[in-house]
C-alpha cells in the first residue's frame, strides 16, 4: 500500500511560500516508519534553484518542470503536470498549501486522478495505516475528521497549523526532470488582466504580529489607527470579512475561512467579534490580543489578553507605551 | 443562453454555533426544530451574477436553479424563483443524498447534461456548511469544461465569458470560451432580494424533480454509495485559552498594563 506524500510547491517571488515548507515538515512526520518517501512537484520557470532548499527541508526526491509555459499558474497545463508526476510517484497522499492557487488546483487535482479531496485541513493523522485528515466546517464553528475511499487522497492544508521541517543542507535528494509531453494541453483561459494590491512589503501571511480590524472599527478611518500600531510592532494589519465586502479595506487583507490563513506569534484583533468563520484563519496564532466595546464577544473565549475598551482610545496610548518600551529597551543595549 | 444556478440549502449562517448539538453517532449536525434553514450566501452570490448577466443581456438570457438535497430544499428553490430564476431542478431522490463532493458533482453534472443546452453554470465558491469549495470545480472535471474560479464579477460577451477573480493578492480578469462553470466568491456583493412581483411569478414557474434512475446514475455511483469520503468524526474544537482581562481605570492605564504585559512575555 502505497505511503508516500507528494507536496506540491506553490512558488512567490522566486521562492517557495512558508506554507511548503510546514507541508514538508508535516509530510515527514506521516511517511515516518514508513516504506513512504517525501516527495516534492516543483513547477514553475527559473525555479531549478528551489530544488536543492525543497532537499534541505526533507524532500527525498523533487519532480522539477522548470520552463516558459509553466512561468505563471495555469490550471490546464499545471494539473497535466501533476497528474503525470502523481502517476509516477503513486503517494498516498497529495499535500497543498490551502492558498487560492491550492483551492483552485486541488479539486481539479482530485477529480483527474478520479479521487477525492480534503480541503482546507489543519491535520493529518496516520491511524492503523489510513489517513484521517481534520477540518474545519459550519463557517469554522465545528470540525470533521475525514477518511478517504480512494487513493491517492489529496488535501490542502492550512498554513500556521504545523511546523516547518528545519532546514538542513546535509540531507541528500535527488531530482527527477519532468519534461513537456508531445501532447501538452492548451490553456482554457486567457489572462487579460491583473491588478496586484500594493501592500506595505511584508506578506500578511509571514508577519510575527498582525494587527486586525473588524465590523467595530466602524468605518475605513480605523486602519488607518491599526497600520500605526503594526508599524509600530514591525507587524503587519489584516480585516475579517465585514471591513472587506463594506470596502473600507482591500480584500486581499482579509483573513479567516474564505481569506488568508495567518498564525502570527502576536495576533491583535481589533472590533472583532471572533466568528469561527474568522477564527479560522487566525485561530493557530501564538497569542490573541481582543480589544472590544463588548465584554461578552467570543473573541475573549481564544484569547490570551483582553481589553474592554473603545479603539480609539486605547490604542494611541498604547502605541506610545510600546515605543517608550522600544526606546528604553535600546539604551539599555 | 442559458445558465444553471446550484443552490444548496444550508442552516442559516447567522445562527450561532451554540444552538447546534452534535450527534456523534450519527455524526451530523443536529439544529433544532423551527430553526431557519437558507439559501447558502455564496450560492445567493451566484444566482446574482446569473441575474446580473441577463439584466445586462435581456430577455434572451434563461436561469435554471438546480439544488440536491431533502425535499425541504424546494424552499431554496422558492427562494431562487423569487429572485428571479426561471425554473428550477430539485434532485431529492434518496438514493442521491448523503453524498461527498464527489458524488453531488455527479449528480449536478449529470442534472446540467439533462437540461441540455447550458452555457454557463455557476455555483458558490464553497458552501457554507461543509466550506469545501470542490463540487463547482469537479463538475466542470466532469462535464470537460473549463472551471474559473473565485469571481468577483462575470460577464458574457457571444461566446465568451470576462471573468474577475479575486486572488490572495489582487485581482485578476480572465477569458474563456463557453461553455464554463464559474465559482462566485463573497466579493461579488450582495445579492438583491425578491420583489414582490416576482415572488408572485414564483409561484407559476416550472420545479421539476429528477430522481437518480432519470439522470442515468446507477445505485453505487449516486450519493452515500458513491462517496469517496467518509466523515469519521464530527466535534467542536476546544478551547484551550483563559483570557486575562485587562484593568485600568482609564484607557491609558489599560494601554500601559497591555503594553507591560507584552513585554513581559518578551512579545515585543
């Protein structure tokens, strides 16, 4: 029976995104004591350079595609790719990061190999030789714990639930080139346009704290008040759903079931009420700051502090009382 | 044109968590009697874009609502027909229901080849009970379509439909031939409400219920036979925190007592 794990790379800004590299710690632990390897699909173009890092973080063989038509995610050519490298590979499971581009590849992934697909998994578990991956479902409030019928099982799962594999260059792996076949498929869609949103440089994903706003910041003013008080903590600002779809922030900062998953070690939620559908896209964080108006809102049910407060009160003073902690801090080095 | 709609009846989203008893047995999700069931809000989102694309086009344009679920699901369907659908699919044979991803991307495949002469379907990115987000992309897998996912807006020109996606770091704008299955995110905005004059229209419009044996399913591909996946268990996850709250006759002492405490778990 087939023991392996295949993890497929997602790839921004030349290198692989943090979430690979949880995947790869993860797909260690299940192929451990097993006959299984680590196996990592890395697709992509100028990305050869990725492969020995993927070794280094545990994967004991890399299928590279490094070339022009698979520069850009494209769903066509990539699942034709994968499906192809999964044949070869036969794991027992396929790993994603639960990302827009895991979420839109993995079902097709699934639904080509004609299996099945567990999405948005914060755990997988080796039971008696079966996998078992648990997720959260009802909008975050409840979780299931999925078996598959068919293999190989493919998951996305999502970032800040487990750690990294540690980087070591000792490890050896060897790569597999996985070139073009005679019969490669047309792309099905054409971009003709993109429009990135310009954030501050840090990804929300990989900031140490995030500062978030919700429906109680009552308004697009308050951000303005919460990039203060990241910058002022080196974090990035984040939003549930409600600021989002109100537009008082970009979507692209949102966070939570259909967001960006975030485990920060700091996590200041900001006139959130703490939904499960929120909470699970923060609920990994370290340690959860609420600021609220209202004692009896959820949030302080998953937090470590709690404020009861207005906003707009506590938080200029308490960006002045982190920066005088900052300043005495530096004198006294 | 004509574009299919799937809808799926879901507890409504704003019910609190704690109304809901787990059955482990069973493992689902009790709600008790006289609890609201909806329409799922992203389903909603996508039968707004469908109307959206035939305020845009005219009269020539014809919406399906297709729902796979207990026959209490022809309330949703209702629902769709209020907001302006044309008719709708209600498959609510047994032999269908209790299925996976899988299997209810069969079933709704199988309902979409029956209709015949669909250009367009549309679907939520992810319902909002199960949050798997993988029946829209795996019937287009099995209809050989192409599948556009995450739009935050759709628009059809001759054979070609101009989607918006809405991607972790912006916005994309793709476009496909028809046809096409396209999955509707929370970013499309909110869907309108019936009218009263097509709730009264409602009422008139055709619902036709199609059982596995009339889709061409046989018994062991069609819902709980069928699934690939088998939920082993269902729970609420625990809560480990204990929130310290913190004091302070004014906002500036409480401002100081969290920045201290901060530093004092060198979080900072």
């Amino acid at each position: 029976m087939a023991a392996g794990v295949l993890v497929v790379t997602e790839i921004a800004l030349g290198k692989p995104v943090a979430p690979v590299y949880e995947l790869l710690g993860l797909a260690g632990r299940l192929a451990a004591g097993t006959s299984g390897k680590v196996e990592a699909a890395l697709l992509g173009r100028g990305i050869e350079g990725c492969a020995s890092d993927l070794i280094a973080r545990g994967a004991e063989r890399v299928y590279l595609a490094d070339e022009g038509a698979l520069a850009d995610y494209e769903p066509e050519r990539w699942v034709a790719r994968l499906v192809r490298i999964a044949r070869e590979s036969g794991p027992a499971a396929i790993l994603l990061p639960h990302t827009t581009l895991g979420a839109d590849l993995a079902p097709r992934l699934a639904f080509r190999l004609d299996t099945a697909v567990a999405a948005g998994c914060v755990e997988i578990a080796r039971d008696s030789g079966r996998l078992l991956f648990t997720r959260p479902c009802y909008g975050g409030s409840f979780r299931e714990t999925l078996s598959m019928r068919t293999a190989p099982a493919v998951a996305t799962v999502r970032g800040g639930c487990h750690e990294a594999a540690a980087r070591d260059p000792r490890r050896k792996g060897e790569v597999v080139r996985v070139e073009a076949s005679t019969a490669e498929p047309a792309p099905r869609m054409n971009v003709v346009a993109r429009e990135r949103t310009v954030s501050d440089g840090m990804r929300l994903e990989e900031a140490r704290v995030v500062v978030a706003g919700g429906r109680g910041l009552e308004g697009a003013d308050g951000f303005v008040l919460l990039a203060e008080l990241a910058q002022a903590l080196g974090g990035a600002v984040g939003a549930s759903r409600v600021p989002c779809d109100l537009g008082w922030c970009p979507h692209s900062m949102q966070i939570g079931l259909t967001g960006k998953t975030v485990a920060p070690e700091v996590y200041i939620a900001v006139g959130i009420s703490g939904a499960g559908h929120h909470m699970a896209g923060c609920g990994n964080a370290g340690n959860i700051i609420a600021i609220n108006t209202d004692r009896e809102a959820a949030i302080y049910g998953q937090a470590r502090w709690g404020l009861v407060g207005d906003y707009r009160q506590v938080i200029p003073p308490l960006i002045a009382a982190i920066r005088e902690i900052h300043a005495t801090a530096r004198k006294s080095e | 044109m004509r574009i299919a709609v799937c809808v799926k009846q879901v507890p409504n989203p704003d019910t609190p968590a704690a109304v809901f008893r787990v059955d482990e047995t069973a493992r689902e999700l009790v709600l008790p009697p006289g609890q609201p069931l909806a329409m799922s809000p992203f389903d909603e989102q996508a039968l707004e874009a469908a109307l959206r694309i035939r305020d845009e086009l005219g009269g020539t344009v014809g919406i399906s609502a297709l729902t796979l679920g207990p026959d209490a699901s022809r309330s949703v369907l209702k629902h769709a027909l209020a907001m302006g659908a044309d008719e709708g699919v209600l498959l609510a044979d047994p032999a269908l229901l209790s299925g996976d991803s899988y299997a209810t991307a069969l079933a709704l495949a199988a309902a979409v080849r029956k209709l015949g002469a669909v250009d367009l379907v549309l679907a939520g990115r992810q319902a909002a009970d199960t949050d798997a987000g993988a029946v829209g992309i795996g019937m287009a897998e099995l209809l050989g379509w192409t599948a556009v996912t995450f739009a935050k807006e759709v628009r059809v020109a001759g054979a070609t439909a101009r989607v918006t996606r809405v991607l972790d770091d912006g916005l994309e704008t793709v476009e496909a031939p028809l046809p096409l299955v396209v999955t509707v995110s929370n970013e499309l905005g909110a869907p309108r409400k019936p009218s009263l004059r097509e709730t009264m229209r409602a009422a008139r419009k055709p619902v036709a219920a199609w059982g596995a044996g009339e889709l061409g399913l046989a018994a062991q591909r069609a819902g709980a036979a069928g699934a690939r996946r088998v939920r082993e268990r269902l729970f609420v996850p625990a809560r480990e925190s204990h929130c310290e709250f913190i004091a302070g006759a004014t906002p500036q002492e409480q401002a100081s007592a969290l920045a201290r405490c901060m530093r004092d778990a060198k979080l900072l």
